[in-house]
C-alpha cells in the first residue's frame, strides 16, 4: 500500500511516499526557515505563504523521487494539528482537494504521535507498551503508548518546551535561530560542569517539565558574571564563556529530561523509550540518554536523523498503521492547532 504524507504543521513543507509504512520511497522537506531567521523565529504569516507557494512542488518531486505517479497512491495522510492554524490548513486543504478528485480515502495524523512514530519506521519492532519522549521547538511531552492510537499523557512543560529554551538561550548570546544545532555545535568547547544552572525541579511526583526559568538564569548569569565589564568593553561575550554557559544550560536541560524519562519507564514497567521531535537531532543528549538507558536495561530508541525534524515521512507511516486499525478521516477533516496528545 502506497501512502502520501503531508506535513505543515510549521516552517518545513514536507511530501513523502511510505510503502506498507516501512519503506520510505521518498521524504522531501522545503524550509521557509531562512525567511524567519531575521525576526528570531518563526513568523506564522511568512511560513503560511510559503506552504502556498511551494506545497505543489515539494508533492511533485516526493512523487518523482518515489517513482510513482498520482494514481499509484492507496491513501492520503496529513497532519491536522497541533501546529500554527494557517500552516496546517494549507497541508489539510491539500490533502482534501487531493482524496476528493482522486477518490482516495484520507487520514488526519497528529504531529505528537507522528514525532514518536518516527523511531519506528522500518524495520524496528518495538512492542508496545512503551515511553514516548517529544522534544521539539513547542513540545516537551511523556507519553505512555499502549498501542498504536492509544497514547496517553504523563507529563509535560508547565511552561517553554525544550527547544524553545534552546532558541531563547541562543538569542540571548546572540547566536541566530534556530537556537538547537548551534548550542550542541558550540557546547563541544565548553565546561558542562563550569556553571551550575539548574532546571526548575517539580517535586510534586509529576512527569511535569519546567524550562523558563533556566532560561531567567542564564539571562542574569550574562548579566551579573565577573565577566560583565570584560562583555561591556567587547560588547560581545568571549567566546569560551559562551560555550561554557551553551554546555552548562545544555547538561541542566538535559539531565532532567534524562532523569524524569528513565524514571517513568521503571514506574510503568516498560523496557523501551522512543525519543522523537527536533531536539532529539542533539548527540550528546542521544549519548547520555542511550548511556543512561543500558544503565537501567531500557533500550532507547532514536529516529534516523532526517526524522528528527519535521518531515512527511512520519506522517504517511502513522498514517498508514492507522488505516489498518480502521482509523479514516472525512472531507470535515479540519486543523487543531492545540491538539494534545
Ligand atoms: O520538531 P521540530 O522540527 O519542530 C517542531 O515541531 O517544533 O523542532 C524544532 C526545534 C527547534 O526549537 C530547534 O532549536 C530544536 O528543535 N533543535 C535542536 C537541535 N536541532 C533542532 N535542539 C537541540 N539540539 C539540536 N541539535
Ligand atoms: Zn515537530
């Protein structure tokens, strides 16, 4: 069975054929980011437009690069939610016009499910229950996955989801957006040990996150560090300090969500945690995360790199698992830019 996967939850503009939601035919992404990096994050306007603009292109060459055509298709899969409205509606509307003139049946995917699914395309065969971590630039979620379609909730930020943090923190050192692959970058040369930032801790036996206020703190480690005056003559932190505050923030960040994911694992009894979302692109968290895992006989799961950010390809294997569970959308199929989990 063919699918088509659509996805425009946000800047990435993504087309991908699945074959039997194993075998990836094609994955193409198109990216309005470098339109959003002057505004230090995504403009919802600009990233709308964009999916206008190219969305027939991106399905094009998702097409060619799978070596198929329109009418090879069995189904349509897109992502409904959650995400910025105007983006998913032009994805949905897309998928609609495309299962109405081709009488093909449609599905409706949320983005959580489709970030956790995503470590499980192809031949990896995980039983279920397992722990799902999402790590993205607007999610920070545990979920307990009991079968495909029956996740449920453990915990979430109560404020900034993880990448978010990581784009604030870079905005504030000045470092550009997305904030993610140039703190891991710079992070290599730093000290994680040199600063002692600490993520709010929730003690209230909740899988529960908290962000903002490491973000707070390395605000006011810039500015009240003995290294203020030197900052002021330069007017640009020196570079060891910014990799050292990058290092720090980055194990702060870190080892709560590893602490927090090996922790609900042993309290739910599963052997197994799929990571997905953006952030889960970052190696040192894949290293500490997999080391801290064999610690505790969890075998940890980690998308292929290329599905770590937002992409079709998640979309049409979700999908298709899905339609074979009896799933199926209706032309009322519409977006739920808060859609939980
Ligand atoms: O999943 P995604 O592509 O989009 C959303 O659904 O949000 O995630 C984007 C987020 C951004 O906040 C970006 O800074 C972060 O993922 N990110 C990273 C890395 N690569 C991307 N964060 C940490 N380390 C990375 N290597
Ligand atoms: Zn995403």
């Amino acid at each position: 069975m063919l699918v088509l996967g659509i996805e425009t939850s946000c800047d990435e503009t993504g087309a991908s054929v699945v074959s039997d939601g194993a075998e990836i035919l094609s994955n193409t992404v198109a990216s309005s980011l470098e339109f959003h990096k002057r505004y230090g994050g995504i403009v919802p306007e600009i990233a709308t437009r964009y999916h206008v603009e190219v969305i027939n292109y991106v399905i094009k060459d998702a097409l060619k690069k799978a070596k198929i055509k329109l009418d090879d298709i069995d189904l349509i899969a897109v992502t409904y939610g959650p995400g910025l409205v105007g983006s998913l509606l032009v994805g949905i509307s897309f998928a609609k016009s495309l299962s109405y003139s081709l009488n093909l049946p449609l599905i409706g995917v949320n983005h959580l499910w489709s970030h956790i699914y995503s470590g499980l395309v192809g031949e990896r065969n995980i039983e279920f229950p397992f722990i799902g971590l999402v790590i993205s630039g607007g999610h920070t979620s545990l979920v307990f996955c009991e079968d495909i379609g029956k996740f449920k909730l453990l915990g979430q930020t109560k404020d900034d989801a993880v990448g978010e943090a990581f784009d604030k923190v870079a905005k504030v050192l000045g470092l550009g957006y997305p904030g993610g692959p140039v703190i891991e970058r710079i992070a290599q040369d730093g000290d994680p040990n040199s600063i002692g930032f600490k993520p709010t801790y929730l003690d209230d036996g909740s899988y529960d996150f908290s962000f903002s206020g490491i973000k707070t703190a390395v605000l006011y480690y810039i500015r009240t560090s003995p290294n203020t005056p030197r900052l002021r003559r330069k007017k640009s932190l020196n570079k060891r300090l910014k990799s050292d505050i990058a290092a720090s923030f980055q194990k702060a960040v870190f080892d709560s969500l590893v602490e927090k994911s090996i922790d609900s694992c042993k309290s739910k009894g599963t052997g197994s945690l799929v990571v997905g979302g953006g952030v889960s692109a970052n190696k040192y968290f894949r290293a500490i995360l997999t080391k801290a895992g064999s610690e505790n006989g969890i075998d940890v799961v980690f998308p292929p790199f290329e599905l770590s950010l937002d992409n079709a390809a998640m979309v049409a294997a979700l999908g298709y698992s899905l339609f074979k569970k009896g799933v199926k959308s209706d032309l009322n199929l519409t977006a739920e830019p808060n859609l939980g989990v």
